[in-house]
C-alpha cells in the first residue's frame, strides 16, 4: 500500500527548520555535528542537507548548460556546424568533473531536461520539493511523448506534469516512473501502444554469456513484459513444486528455478547436485504443464472498450488499454463484496488469521507492503496495522499488506503501526502512508449520465 508516505512530525526549534534551500539553510547547517543531536533532530538536519544537495545540483546544472552552449558556440564559430560538437561538449564536461565521457552526457542530457525543458521540474529540485533522483524519474518516463501536442497547441508534457507533480514529493523514484507512464497512456493510449510494440519487436531476443573461469553462464531473455512476466512466475511455481518432493535436496532458490525451467523443457539438469524431482519432472511426456497467470486490473469501460484508461498488471506496472484488453479476453473474473457503509470487505470477526478470502482482498487492494520505505511485492502477508492485540479484529478496515521481514520484525526494531496507514519510526517520527491514489481517468461520453437517466447498475 505505501506507494507514497509524507513526513507528519511537526517542525521542532531547530534553527535550519522552516529554511528553504540556500545559503541561508547553507549557513544554519554547516558545523553541525549531527552525533551532538538527539535522534529527531539527527533526522530534521538530514533532511535539510538533503534539501540542500538538490539545491546545489541544479546550480550545478545551470553551470553545465551554460559550459555545454559555450562548447558547442566554441566548435561552431572555429569549424562551423559538425557532428563531432557532441564528442567535444563530453571532452570539456568530463575533464572538468573527472567523470567518463559517456557520463557527462548522460548529467547533461538531465541537466538540459530540469532547466530548458522542464523548468518547473528543476524548480521543485532546487526549492527543495523533489529530489534529483525523483526529477530523473519523472524527465525520464516523459521522453516517449517527445514533442507532441494536443489540439490546443499545449505539449503533452505540460499536462502530465499538470497532474504528477502537485504530489510528486511523497512517491519515491519508481512510484513515480509508474505514475508518469499511468499518464502517459492516458493521454495518448495510440502513441504507448505503438511505442510498445515497436520496442517489443526491436527489443525481442535471447542472449547468452559465459564465465568461463568460474563454469558458469547467464542466458538473458527480453521480451514483451506480460511474457517474459508470466515465464518468471511459472519457473518459480514449478520450482516450488519440485522442491516440495526433495526437501533434503542440496540446492539454492536459484538452483531449483533452473532445474524447474530444464525439466519443463524436457532436460535434465546436471551441472547441479541431483535430486529424484528431476526424474519425475522429466519423464514426463509431454513435460507437465505450467501454469501461468497474468492478473489485469482495470476499469469496467476500459474493459467494455468504452474507454481508454491504463491498466495495471501487478508486478509490472501500467499498460496500454489495448494490451490489457487483449489480457482480459482470456481472463479470470473475481468479484468481491463489500460493506455498503465503508466499502471494506466483510471481516472475520475476532479470529486471529484472515481467512483465504479476505487475505486475497487485502492483497488485491493493497499490493505493496505498507512500511513507508518498502514497497515489495512479493513474499507478503496480511498484516494487523495496528497490532492484533490492540484491536482483537480482523478485518480489511484494520489489515494491510506487508512483505514478511516488516510484519514479523518491526516490532523488534522500533517501528509501531498506529493504523490507518501512520507509522511511527524508532526515533519519533511519523509517517503517513497513501493507498494507491489513481490519475484522473477518461470517461466516455456515453457513460454521462443526464439528469434523467437512470443510476448505473453498479
């Protein structure tokens, strides 16, 4: 559930608190030994250093562009226009930073991005707002629209930005590529399919490497995502499998999923220690099937082609509403009922454990572990947030997902659930986790209800 948390604790007396970036902050930190500060203070002086650092890199970025211009004015004004003017600008930027040529063009390509292109984005960097790794995450997804604008004349960019950016600050990188992309495909659902496929077609292959020195090899497969998806979930399942006939079997997680991928292939694994699972796996004739299930979660009119709003397949991320309608074809349906009042799942009263039925609710509704810095998704539990014994009630209203070493351990570390997704850390600060909060979603002219119509019938 935490696809994004904010900083609740109120600001304490601390003379850098309330000081937006510069030299001011500057000067309010510097010499602060953060071992003199007890553990909350210790937490405040991090996060206005921090502050500062995106502050300072966008000075920094400013500086590169201006440097890159004077490059490139440079190469013009001695030997005209040339294509060499690139390789001259990462020569000049490189030397300067002691980093390799292919890096400088790479901070230059971010750095034109936050202060030409998307100004508003390096704004948020240098106030403190963002920072520059959530600004790369949000100028990188945005690269597919390029320069595109709708019938208005107003780019495509400056609306995505119009909806990620007032609640950018409380995603971390990755949240925030899903939510740009989310956009993406809302906004030109035509564009993200041909950008799919195209790249699928181009991208689509098998490589294979060996370490000769050690015996060992790594067979990469790149594919389309929902592919390359449901093979990694068939391997594991089947790994599970095999496993669970040979427990005393010498072998890693890893070992199994190879084994699991040759005897479903009808070969027989033996650069491994052997196992009798092996044997059983590939006698079959054919191999046992593997089953492989890819969940689409989407809007009825997306699902009815009424509309065109991005779908989410569950440990991949947003896609286009064509792709997910081809999915769904062939889907499973699941319907949940809920409590008319506040919309939560029936609960299971005062038992300890949920049951099957309301632990693939939580699950579904709250994909990802709730704990603020973690976000996995697999290997999770349901989870009491509170804990049980404060509350003796399980129910989706009182239940959230968690990975296993933040449901089992957190007590331990200091870390209390108070409820409805607030957290407070070992030193006293507190977190509010958001559920997952969906962009605005097109709505088909013909599901406008009028004053006459009837209500729908869901």
């Amino acid at each position: 559930m935490a696809d994004a948390w904010l900083d609740m604790t109120p600001e304490g007396s601390w003379p850098w608190e309330g000081l937006v970036p510069g030299p001011q902050l500057a000067a309010a930190v510097a010499g602060v030994d953060p071992r003199d500060l007890p553990g909350q203070a210790r937490v405040s002086l991090l996060a206005a250093r921090e502050s500062l650092v995106g502050w300072a890199q966008m000075l920094a970025a400013d500086a590169m562009v201006a440097t890159a211009d004077a490059v490139a004015d440079a190469v013009t004004d001695a030997h005209g226009l040339t294509t060499l003017q690139e390789g001259w600008i990462a020569d000049e930027l490189a030397a300067a930073v002691h980093v390799a040529p292919s890096t400088a063009l790479a901070r230059l390509t971010t750095a034109r991005a936050l202060t030409v292109d998307f100004p508003s984005i390096g704004q948020a960097v240098s106030e403190g707002q963002l920072t520059m790794s959530q600004a790369r995450a949000i100028t990188e997804s945005l690269n597919s629209l390029g320069v595109r604008r709708d019938e208005s004349g107003r780019r495509l960019t400056e609306s995505v930005l119009d909806q990620i950016l007032p609640t950018a600050d409380s995603y971390p990188p990755a949240r925030l590529r899903e939510r740009v992309r989310t956009a993406v495909v809302a906004i030109a659902p035509d564009q993200a399919a041909q950008a799919r496929k195209r790249t699928v077609r181009e991208q689509t292959q098998v490589n294979f490497f060996t370490d000769a020195e050690v015996g060992t090899a790594y067979l990469g497969i790149r594919g389309s995502g929902v592919d390359i998806l449901a093979l990694r979930n068939a391997v594991r399942d089947r790994a599970g499998s095999m496993q669970s006939l040979d427990l005393d079997a010498d072998r890693t997680s890893g070992q199994w999923q190879v084994a699991a991928l040759l005897t479903a292939l009808g070969l027989l694994p033996t650069g491994m220690p052997a196992s009798a699972a092996d044997a059983a796996g590939a006698d079959a004739d054919p191999p046992a099937p593997i089953g492989i299930g890819v969940q689409v979660v989407m809007d009825l009119p997306t699902a009815l082609g009424l509309a065109e709003n991005p779908a989410v397949i569950p440990g991949y991320g947003p896609v286009d509403p064509e792709l997910a309608q081809q999915l769904a074809c062939d889907g499973e349906w699941r319907r949940w009922v809920t409590d008319p009042i506040d919309g939560h799942l029936l609960d299971d009263g005062d038992r300890r454990f949920p049951g099957a039925r309301l632990r693939r609710f939580i699950k579904a509704r709250d994909p990802r572990c709730d704990m603020p810095p973690c976000g996995r998704v697999a290997r999770t539990d349901a989870d009491h947030t509170p804990a049980y014994r404060d509350t003796h009630t399980t129910s989706a209203a009182t239940m959230s997902t968690a990975c296993a070493t933040h449901n089992r351990t957190r007590d331990d570390a200091g870390w209390v659930a108070e409820g409805e997704g607030r957290w407070r850390s070992p030193l006293g600060r507190i977190y509010q986790t958001r559920r997952h909060q969906p962009l605005p979603v097109q709505t088909s002219p013909d599901l406008v209800a009028t004053d006459d119509s009837d209500p729908p019938p869901f």
